[in-house]
C-alpha cells in the first residue's frame, strides 16, 4: 500500500534536511531551502514542525548520525580500550560535516528537551552502554575500584566528546591521553595488600 501524499512529503522534507546537513551544516539549512528541496510550501513545513531544530531532531531519529554506534571489542587493558574509544571519536569528529551534526545534535538537545531525550538514548545511549560495560569488567577484575560509578565515567567521555565538537578542538592523542590518565587516575583500585 502506498504512503498517503502527505507522507511522502513529509519523508522530503526529512530527506532534503539529511542532504542539507551533509552538504552546508545546519547552521545554513533554511526553511525556504528545505521547502524548495522537497517541494512543499513553508506553510506546509510550519504545519508538520514548528522550528528547523524539530524537523533535524525527528530526520536524526529516522535516519543514521555516522559514528554514533563507535564499539570496540575489549582487550585486558581498560587504559588502551579508553584509549582506543576515544581515538576512533576523535577521528569521526576530525571531519568537518560530523562536527556540523554534532553541533547540530546540541542545538536540538537544548531547544527541544523531550526530542532532545529521545536522540540521547538512540545515540548516546550505545555510547554509555559500552563504556559501562567496559569499566564494569575492569570492575569485575578487581583493576577499577568497585565504587567507582561507570555510568558517570560513560557521562565524562560523552561529555568531553560534546565539548571537544562543540569547539571544534581535534580529540588530539595528547588530549586523549591526558583525559585517559586522568579517568584511570580516578578509578583505578588500589594495589592489592594495601
């Protein structure tokens, strides 16, 4: 069965914010522009969205933000797999159109507080969930300090991967092992017989 019209142009429009995105960043998409794009009237896109931040937060949702998924298998050392996390964001937010969409994800975080939620657990949930995991098994192996809180140490590398887009300041291995040292610094479980 065939989307009803309307669907189909609420599909362009979404698609059309996609393209815009990737091609100019979100600071230059226009209503005007997406409206010319899908081929719809400004009044059209009022009408199904009230701000360009809703239209990015639900085309977001629906579609793929490239390096949301950043999973790496665990080795036995939590230093080098903080390391390696970091690494990989670091080098997806070294080009300058996943800088724009990160950018672009803060902006609608904080215009739209529940659209904002609902991008958080579909993108930075999987984040959180494989650094909990991660420090959670160093946990279990007795090398991170069992009231060490892995959720809040998920929070600190989401946060400094925010901050660094939000900037536009490159991860850079100095940075990456600065903040490493740092977290391990924090966590690590004292040395055995003390």
């Amino acid at each position: 069965m065939p989307r009803p019209r309307s669907e189909n142009a609420r599909q362009s429009v979404l698609a059309a914010m996609r393209g815009a995105l990737a091609a100019d960043g979100y600071a230059a998409v226009t209503i005007e522009g997406l409206a010319a794009e899908a081929g719809v009237s400004k009044q059209t896109i009022y009408r199904w969205w009230p701000s360009k931040a809703a239209i990015l937060g639900e085309a977001l949702l629906e579609g793929a933000l490239p390096g949301a998924d950043v999973a790496l298998p665990f080795s036995g050392d939590l230093a080098a797999d903080l390391r390696a996390w970091f690494a990989t964001a670091g080098e997806h937010l070294s080009r300058a159109e996943n800088v724009e969409l990160a950018r672009a994800l803060i902006a609608v975080t904080a215009t739209d507080p529940a659209l904002g939620e609902a991008l958080n657990h579909r993108f930075a949930d999987p984040i959180v969930s494989w650094i909990v995991a991660r420090i959670a098994r160093a946990q279990e192996d007795g090398s991170v300090r069992a009231d060490a809180d892995p959720t809040a140490v998920a929070d600190q590398f989401v946060a400094a991967t925010s901050y660094a887009a939000l900037l536009g300041r490159p991860l850079t291995a100095e940075r990456v092992d600065g903040l490493v040292d740092l977290v391990m610094h924090g966590i690590a479980a004292p040395p055995r017989g003390r």
